[in-house]
C-alpha cells in the first residue's frame, strides 16, 4: 500500500522533509539513468569513465563531446509529473528541502525553488584552473575553448574524485539530520557522500520512504517502499493528500 496511513499522516502534519533525487525522477522525461538500464543511449559512452578529472585531461574534446550531446538531450526535454509533484509538495510544506544529484536543471524548470544541486548544473561552465563561471557559445570539439587565465572551460558538475560543493553538502547534511521525512527517489544510492544522507536521516529519527522500481542498498533501511515510477507514484501521493485535505477543511 502507498502511501501508508504513517506518511499521510506526516505529511498532514507538515512534517519536516528533506527529498532526495536522482536520475530515475527524470528518466520519465527522457534523460538517460547513469546505471541499470543498458539501452543502447550510453552505447558511445561509458558515463563511469567519461565523468572523472582523469577523462578531462586526457581526452578533453571527447568529454566535451558526451556533454555538448546530453545538453541537447536535456534541452529537448520537460520536467514529469514527478518534478511536478515535488515543486507543488514544496509549496504545502513550510519546511521542505530538494535535494538532488541531477544536473539537468528539471526540478527547477518545474518550479522548485531553493534546489540542493549536489553535482551541479550541466548548463553552467567554469573554468579548469581558477573556477569562473563562464558562458560558452557552441563550439566544436576541435576548438577547445578556454579561459583568459589560460584554463580549459569545463562543464560545472561534480566528477568522481572531486568534492562537491561546500556549502550544499553541508546544507543537505544538516537539513537531513533534522528531517522528520526523508523520500528517497529514482537514485541507485551508490554514489557517495550523496548515498549517505537517507541513512544519516533514518539514524537521526526520520521516517525513510524509497521510490524506486528496483532494490538499492536504501531498501534495507527503508520504513516504506514504493516499486514503481516516480511519476506515478507521486501523482497517486498527491492525490491522496489533495482528497486529505478536502475532508479536512
Ligand atoms: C527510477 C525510474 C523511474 C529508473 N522512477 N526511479 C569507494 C567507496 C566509497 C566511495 C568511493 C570509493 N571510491 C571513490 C569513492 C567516492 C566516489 C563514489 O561514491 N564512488 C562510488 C561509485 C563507489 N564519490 C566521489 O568521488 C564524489 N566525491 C567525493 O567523494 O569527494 C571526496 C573524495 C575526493 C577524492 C577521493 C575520494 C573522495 C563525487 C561524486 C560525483 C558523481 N558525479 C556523477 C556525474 C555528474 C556529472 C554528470 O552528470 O555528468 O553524478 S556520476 C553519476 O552518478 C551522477 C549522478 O548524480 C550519480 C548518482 O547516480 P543516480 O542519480 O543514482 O543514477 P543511477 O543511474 O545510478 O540510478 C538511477 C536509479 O533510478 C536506479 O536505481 C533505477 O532503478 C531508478 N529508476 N527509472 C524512479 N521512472
Ligand atoms: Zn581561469
């Protein structure tokens, strides 16, 4: 059963909640997941190699490439009715935090505001070397573009090895840490420190609700699970509040 009468009654309560996601609440609008789903999408790619500071420096046009291709992918897209869930849930909620591992500006597209970007914004650029937002113009992949300091442009999202940003990490640690709700959604949780805050809020006392088709290690910890698309599962959820309500008032 989804939802139970245990997170209706949270939500009514306007429970503290922080949500996180990850790719599966835009595979709906047709981005590509990072991992599980081998359709031939990634066939060129290998997104395990291509996102990391070690395939930037040996292969720059070659990166350049797989992310000039998922900007146009992105762009092509809107958000669900899973985005579009969670931007109507943060206007009912006067405590509520988006916290996502997306870097495809979806959530905000939706109307969220406020959003956590843990790996960043694939349609922001900085520089390699010193950092500076920069915006970039279509280029092709034999030229390069590069900063005044002399530094290669780089799309601004989070590789492997890198650290993510300071104070969105921090944010996301502490809200989870006093949520009184943490939802789970559409991420594999095997990305860290990102896979760490549904356990980090679960110790700290929040009810742990996953949505997920498939079984992560977030499963384990999970007081409710929902095996099914985030679309849906959030329209059914929003239905269930919107009737709630209704008998309330
Ligand atoms: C649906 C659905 C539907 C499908 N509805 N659901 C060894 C042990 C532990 C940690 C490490 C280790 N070695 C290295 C590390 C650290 C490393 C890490 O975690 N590695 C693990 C892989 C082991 N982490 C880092 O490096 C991070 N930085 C860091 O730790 O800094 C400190 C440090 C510095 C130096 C050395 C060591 C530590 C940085 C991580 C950056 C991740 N970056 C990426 C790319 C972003 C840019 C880009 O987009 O190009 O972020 S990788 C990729 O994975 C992307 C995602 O945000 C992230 C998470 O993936 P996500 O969102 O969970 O997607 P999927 O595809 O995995 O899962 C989709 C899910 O949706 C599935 O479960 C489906 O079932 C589900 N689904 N349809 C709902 N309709
Ligand atoms: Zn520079």
């Amino acid at each position: 059963m989804f939802p139970t009468k245990q997170l209706k009654e949270l939500l009514r309560k306007q429970a503290r909640t922080v949500v996180l996601t990850g790719a599966g609440i835009s595979a709906e609008s047709g981005v590509p997941t990072f991992r599980g789903n081998q359709d031939s999408l990634w066939s060129k790619f290998d997104p395990r190699e291509l996102a990391s500071i070690d395939a930037f420096m040996a292969k720059p046009g070659l990166v350049w490439e797989w992310y000039l291709w998922r900007r146009k992918l992105i762009g092509g897209t809107v958000p669900n009715a899973g985005h579009e869930v969670l931007a109507k849930l943060q206007k009912l909620l006067p405590d509520f935090t988006l916290v996502t591992q997306n870097v495809d500006n979806l959530h905000q597209r939706a109307g969220s505001e406020h959003v956590i970007e843990l790996h960043g914004n694939i349609h922001r650029n900085k520089c390699f070397d010193c950092g500076k937002a920069m915006d970039v113009d279509e280029f092709g992949s034999e030229q390069l573009p590069r900063c005044n300091c002399g530094g290669m442009i780089r799309p601004d999202v989070v590789w492997f090895g890198e650290m993510l940003p300071e104070r969105e990490i921090a944010a996301a640690i502490d809200k989870s840490r006093r949520a009184e709700l943490f939802l789970c959604i559409g991420t594999s949780a095997e990305v860290y420190p990102a896979a760490d805050l549904p356990v980090l809020a679960k110790r700290s006392g929040a009810y742990l609700v996953e949505i997920n088709p498939e079984e992560t290690q977030i499963s384990a910890h999970a007081d409710e699970i929902c095996r099914v698309n985030s679309g849906p599962a959030l329209t059914d959820l929003w239905q269930d509040m919107n009737s709630m309500t209704e008998v309330h008032h």
